[in-house]
C-alpha cells in the first residue's frame, strides 16, 4: 500500500502520484500526516489530518520575543569536534564516557553485531585522538570518547517505546564492555521528538510518477532496455528496474524506470513483452541543484516519443504540459521547506530520513 499525494487539476485531472515509500503508510502507529495536491494546485495537509506538522516540528523555531527565526542548525548542541554520520537533527544521541583513552583493537570485539533497534538503524562512533573527528571505531586508532545515537524517524514511521528499550539495551551492553559511562535522553522526550520528525516528514515526501502506455504494439524488455539506454538509464539492482544513476558514487538513482518483474526475468528480453512502465522520483534523495524534475520531464517526454507511448496519470488520464509545469512550482515550494529545516533534498540527513 503507498500514501498517494495526488495531484487533481482543472477539477479532477491527476497528472502523477506524489506518494511516500509504501512502507511509511503499512506501519502499526497511527495515520501519518501527507501532503496532497488539490484543485487549487497548493500542497495542503490531506482532508482528515491534523495541519500543524511543521508548527510541531523542533524548527525553524521562532523567538517571539523579537521574532527572529531560529533556525535548526542553532538549536542544535554545539559541535566544535568535527561531526560524524550521527546528526542531533535526527538522531537520539547518547554521550559514552571513558575514564581514559583506549585503542580500536580493544573496543572491535565488543562493537554490536546488529545495526538495527526494531526498524530503526542506529550506530556507535568514537572520538578519535589524533583527528579529532567521530567515526566508527576501527583497529590502529585511539579513541577519546564515544558516542550512539538511534535514528528517531523513517518511512517506516517514528521510533516508538519498544525500539528505544531495545536500543538503550545494546548501548548498555556495549558501556559495560568498554568500561563506558552511558547518558541515556529521557525516553518520553526521545520519542516524542520522534512524533514531531515523523510529522514533519510524513508531509514532506514527495515521489513523482508518470506511466507510459504504449499507442500500439507490446514493446519487448530488450527494445525497452534499447530506448532506456539512450536516455541514460542503466539496469538496476532488481528486475524490471532500470535507473538514472546520481552523479555522486553510491548516491541513490535520480529516477526509476519499472515494469513488470516477471518479464524482466524472461531469458530471452526480446521475447517477452510490455505494454506499460512507470517512470518515478523520489524528490527527498536528490538535490535540486541537480534538477532532478527537469531530468524527470525530459526523460518522459523523450520516452513517449521514441516508443509511441502516451504519457497518462494513475487514471489513464493524458498528462499536459501544463500539469508539468504546475507539478514543477509545487516541488519548488518543497524543496525550500526541506531546505529551511535543515533538510535539503539530497543532503545526508533528508537521504536517511526518507529511507
């Protein structure tokens, strides 16, 4: 099941589905807040959800005394070590004090085999000497301190009660090994910083997605795979996916091209045959600066034209120029919420909160 965000125009045309991970909406807690695009072409909370996501959120926070925005980045605890992966923004950290220094040899054996508290992944970093940066520990290195930190929200929803337990209990653990004095957050006040980030991004996440329906005949996964290739996109890491890759190492693809699995499985491509694919962005995983929509049109129109294909919403409706360009001004309002809470599109921590 997705969270649709649907985008309605001129009473009822619905270019694309602007939908959260499909995960975010299957989690047990309680119905989380989405944006939805109405007639009136503004992002607005859905019907029947509360609005006051952002007001929650821990910022930007306003002084009303002089009404000067502050933003997250100063309401964070300050930092003059060089910052690791953990990031307070979205972390709930616990400080790992040591009596003296030791080495990353002594601490490797009893480093957790497990990354996750429930579906939440979280870490442990060290202080190291010499650099004077956090990481995580490694042989040959001596560490000063040490930290943990769980991550409060993904599209999985908010760390709740039970994921914490279990994370205080592995970082417990791990104290009692290393001779570590643990300061763990009140857990009320970590998971209800939790609700508010989860708010926060549950109205925040965008994913874009256009089908091309083909005018005449089935194409077969090799042709497909031909007119893919000229727009850029390579095969991805599961069937019936290829993708646009970013243009940073290991950064995650600017857009998805997917179709049926069970044709892309066929031994011979040419033989099997498909008749719809769905081209998609997921807007938090990319920077703007990339021009991640630009890519999205272009490369949906230039499908279109080179397999004879028409581009329609998840209703069969045809999609005009003049929805592109209305989608295009509501990404931008987006993207300069991300931004002005610390959580640009593309930046580590937007990456790992919509993930």
């Amino acid at each position: 099941m997705t969270l649709t965000v649907a985008l309605a125009i001129l009473g009822g045309l619905v270019l694309a589905a602007i939908i959260a991970h499909g995960a975010w909406s299957a989690r047990r807690a309680g119905p989380m807040q989405r944006r939805e695009v109405v007639d009136d072409h503004h992002l607005t909370p859905a019907e029947g959800e509360p609005g006051q996501a952002n007001a929650d959120f821990d910022g930007p926070q306003v002084d009303t005394d002089d009404m000067r925005v502050v933003s997250l980045a100063e309401s964070r605890p300050s930092m003059a070590r060089r910052a690791g992966r953990l990031d307070a923004l979205i972390d709930a950290i616990v400080p790992l004090a040591i009596d003296a220094p030791v080495s990353g040899d002594a601490v490797g054996p009893h480093m957790p085999t497990t990354r996750r508290a429930g579906t939440k992944p979280w870490l442990i970093e060290g202080l190291e000497e010499a650099s004077g940066a956090w990481e995580t520990p490694s042989p040959g290195r001596r560490y000063s301190e040490f930290q943990a930190g769980v991550q409060m929200a993904n599209r999985h929803g908010a760390l709740n009660e039970i994921e914490y337990s279990e994370f205080v209990q592995k970082v417990q653990d791990f104290a009692d090994q290393v001779g570590a004095l643990p300061d763990f957050p009140d857990m009320l006040d970590a998971v209800a910083r939790a609700r508010e980030l989860d708010a926060f991004a549950g109205s925040h996440d965008a994913q874009l997605s256009v089908n091309l329906r083909a005018n005449g005949a089935a194409w077969s996964v090799g042709y497909l795979q031909q007119c893919a290739a000229r727009q850029g996109l390579i095969t991805g890491a599961l069937p019936g996916r290829l993708v646009l890759p970013g243009a940073e190492e290991g950064a995650p693809p600017v857009l998805t091209l997917s179709f049926d699995a069970h044709a892309a499985l066929q031994e011979d491509p040419n033989l099997s045959s498909v008749r719809q694919v769905t081209l998609s962005l997921d807007v938090p995983q990319t920077p703007a600066a990339a021009e991640p929509f630009a890519a999205w049109q272009q490369v949906a129109r230039a499908l279109a034209s080179d397999m004879d294909a028409t581009l329609v919403d998840d209703k069969g409706a045809p999609i005009t120029l003049h929805t592109f360009a209305t989608i295009g001004q509501e990404l931008t309002q987006l993207h300069e919420a991300l931004e002005s809470h610390d959580l640009a599109a593309g930046s580590a921590a937007a990456r790992r909160l919509f993930s």
